[in-house]
C-alpha cells in the first residue's frame, strides 16, 4: 500500500478520563470505534498543561524549555510569540517528503506564524482570541444556516466572578448543532479529504477548540447529561492540607471560589455535552475516510493537547497544578501497521511522542536531537515505552512560575519553586490528594525520584537545572 496517509483529530482540554471505559459517564462512541479497532493508551501524558507550549511540544517532539514557547503566545506576557522558524517540525519535513498537508481549526502556536509557516495549507475554522488574522469562513457559514453571529448570546449561562469583572465560563448555545465552529471544523475537513484522496500520501489535521471553557454547547447535546446524575470527581475531597498555597489561592484568582455546587454540576454537565457534540463531528470524519476508501491505509490519531479541571481538584481550567486532571491525556491510534483490535497499551507515553512517530510513518528521517521517541515499537506490540515521563510549567497568564515532574507509573514528585514540594503514591492515592512528601515512610521513594527528576533536567539542558537540583539535593 506505500505510506499511509494520516489524520491527526487533536481536541482542546479534553480529560483523559472522557475516553476510559471506567472513567466519566460520556458517549464517544466515534472515538470508542477507533478503539475498538487500534490501541488505547491508558498513561499518556502532555509535556505542559498549556495550549501553546504542548501545540509547540507536538509539532517539535521538544520539550517547552528546548522549543521556548514557555507559556501562552497570545498574552502580553508571552516569553515568546512565536516558535522560531528554524526549528524543525513534522509539518516541514512531510512535506519535504512529498505529503500534502492540510490544517483546520485551531493553531495557537504563534501570533504572527501560521500553519503555511510550517509545512501545511491553512483552511481555516480558527478562532479570533488565537489568531485574528487567521479566522475565515465560520461567519459566512452561519449566515448559510440563517444565523448572525453577532446576536449570539448564550442561555443560562454561568460567570466566574472577580475584581469587579465577570468571565464566561458556560452555557446553551442558542443555534444547531450544524451551525457551531466544531462542525464547520468537520465540514472544512470532509472538504479536503475528497481532494486529498487522489492525492495520497496525504496528512490532514483537524484541531477542535472543544470541550474548552467556555462550554457553549448547542442543544441537544446541552441538555444530554444530567447535572444532578452526574457522581462528583473523586478529587472533589480536596482540602489543600499540606499542599503548595497557590492552589487554594488560585480558585481567588479564576473567580470560582464563590460557584455553588448546582453551577460546578450544570459546568460538569456542559463539558460532557460539548465533548459529544465534538465525537460527532468526528463520526462524520471517519465516515468520510470510509466513503473515499481510504480507511485503510489512513493513521488516524486523536488526542488532546492536556486536560481539564472542570472542578477536579476544586479548580477551573488549568494552572500552576501538575495533577492527571491536566497532564494526562487522550491517545488512541489506529490503521496501517498496528496492532490493534481493542488493545490496551499501559506504557508511559508522550504527547510529543506523536512527531517522531508521524515521520517514522512516511519513512521521513528523524532528527537526532529531539526529546520524543517513535510510538511505532508500541504501536506494533513490542517493547519501548518509557518508565518515567516529566513534565514541566512555566506560568500562565499570571506570570513565570516554575514547575518540573517526574511521574512513574507508581508515583508523581513535584518540584515547586516557590513552595513545598508534592509526592503522591498512585497506587494508594490515585486522585492525588495526600501529599507525601514530608511522610518517613516515603525517605527513599523521595530521594529516588529527586535524583531521576534532577538527572533529566541536566540531561535536557534545563535552564533552571543548576538552582534546581541543589535543592532536590537537599544543599
């Protein structure tokens, strides 16, 4: 069949857990198919819980300290708008090896570059907060389905509440389903795949600005899940006992402090609904592929770029917090040479692991200086995945705050820069919510990990590495 084409479906913040058959109580029946029918992975991991630094991170197969998108490029404190021409990406280089590549949706990875600047043709189906010189289309398209976009104002909805201000943070979205900007993303993407099935090999990314806050959901998929079914997030018990103070000082900063529980459930409920009307968006993708034929020599990959509070941890959104809720993600992956057939894959993995693995795929040579590694022995069924994956945080909208991870399948240590240190024992504790750090049954488990976390970051060229490991030295 010669290479295979390759579809990447990359969501925004979706939770890992929304895709565990034993996790949160949502049909994703398109992507449960892709399962059903590839490999699962069950202890995949985002590099950053940032959208710009993980984006840069999945484009490179670097880590944020190596690409320097450090934190978000639309904000006045972005300590870089944009990631450097010069960095090699899997964009250039499958379209050096001769793919077309195509882009839709959200891109998030610079304020001046574009996707053209990396290897791929632009669609469209952006959004005007990441990129306004980008967005095109989504308000003539409304218009085809009889609505203004100017006079859509969401129903019930639900505002985090600080300094005066409000934030939206969710509601009803007053038009169809067809009409919202996750299926004008489809329907740019069943576009492109009748073009590019003549013109194999071909790679098509497709990039969802959902289940994101704010959750403006459409109905009926609004309405889909009841607030009061749904059981709480175990982490849910949080009391920030023995934990860095800027998690309970955070929930001041989002404005959530004063939500009460029928708002945090009717969030919850929100969140579940947009993620469903986001799996059917992606049913009509894969129904596509089929139509055209191409099903079967087609890599189809769907991840997110990190998580989602969504109350866990009594938190919103994202933040200077390294728990699973954010940096554990989605991963399923089938078609052409892989093992699948509803198999499980418990092995530590990468989100930036997904760069090497795409060019291994079109036989497209991969840098030697990267941080990532080909997902292909796994994907075929052999060994080769990581006994460790770290993470790293840099600081948000809010300023530089540093953050570095080591995570085993066993246990998470967090170096806090500012504060106490976090150690939690999954296996015992897997929502996180003891800190251990200071436990004497834990002495040896903490200087293991101190020195695995403090020979990564000397090993990848951290910046704060000297400063760093002198105190998980304990000088």
């Amino acid at each position: 069949m010669g290479r295979p084409n390759v579809l990447l479906l990359l969501t925004d913040q979706e939770r890992h857990d929304l895709v565990d058959p034993d996790g949160v109580p949502v049909e994703t029946d398109a992507i449960d198919g892709l399962a059903a029918d590839g490999v699962r992975f069950t202890h995949a991991f985002t590099p950053i819980s940032i959208c710009s630094s993980a984006r840069a991170s999945l484009l490179t197969g670097l880590y944020p300290h190596n690409h320097g998108i450090l934190n978000n490029v639309h904000e006045p404190d972005a300590v870089r708008a944009d990631l450097p021409a010069d960095v090699p990406t899997f964009g250039t280089a499958l379209r050096d090896a001769g793919y077309r590549n195509a882009y839709v949706g959200k891109w998030h990875v610079g304020r001046t570059a574009t996707p053209e600047d990396f290897g791929f043709d632009y669609l469209g189906g952006s959004d005007d907060h990441h990129d306004a010189h980008l967005s095109a289309g989504l308000d003539s398209y409304q218009r085809d389905h009889g609505i203004d976009p100017d006079e859509i104002e969401p129903r019930d909805p639900v505002y985090a509440e600080f300094d005066g201000s409000r934030d939206l943070l969710g509601g009803t979205l007053p038009i169809p389903p067809e009409a919202t900007r996750s299926a004008f993303n489809a329907e740019l993407t069943l576009g492109r795949l009748e073009q590019l099935a003549h013109e194999e090999p071909f790679f098509h990314r497709v990039d969802f600005q959902g289940p994101h806050h704010p959750y403006l959901v459409p109905e009926p998929y609004a309405s889909m899940y009841d607030p009061d079914a749904l059981p709480p997030w175990p982490s849910d018990a949080e009391t920030f006992d023995g934990k860095p103070r800027v998690q309970e000082r955070y929930r001041q900063y989002r404005g959530v402090e004063g939500l009460s529980r029928d708002e945090w459930d009717r969030l919850r409920a929100l969140y579940l609904g947009f993620m469903h009307h986001i799996d059917d968006q992606i049913a009509r993708v894969l129904a596509k592929l089929d139509a055209l034929g191409v099903a079967q020599n087609t890599l189809v990959v769907h991840a997110s770029d990190h998580g989602d509070f969504t109350g866990g941890h009594r938190q919103w959104n994202k933040g200077p917090m390294m728990y699973d809720d954010t940096y554990r993600i989605p991963l399923v992956v089938r078609g052409p040479g892989v093992a699948g057939d509803g198999r499980v894959c418990d092995d530590l993995v990468s989100l930036m692991d997904l760069m090497p693995t795409f060019l291994d795929a079109a036989d497209a040579s991969v840098p030697d200086d990267i941080d990532a590694r080909s997902l292909w022995p796994l994907l075929r069924g052999e060994d080769g995945g990581r006994d460790a994956v770290f993470g790293e945080y840099h600081g948000d909208e809010m300023g530089l705050y540093s953050q570095r991870m080591v995570r085993t399948k066993r246990y998470k240590y967090v170096f806090n820069a500012p504060d106490t240190d976090e150690l939690y024992d999954l296996d015992a504790d897997p929502h996180e919510l003891q800190n251990l750090v200071d436990h004497p049954d834990y002495g040896d488990v903490r200087s293991r990990l101190r020195d695995r976390l403090a020979g990564w970051m000397d090993a990848t060229d951290d910046p704060i590495a000297e400063f760093t490991t002198r105190h998980l030295a304990g000088e």
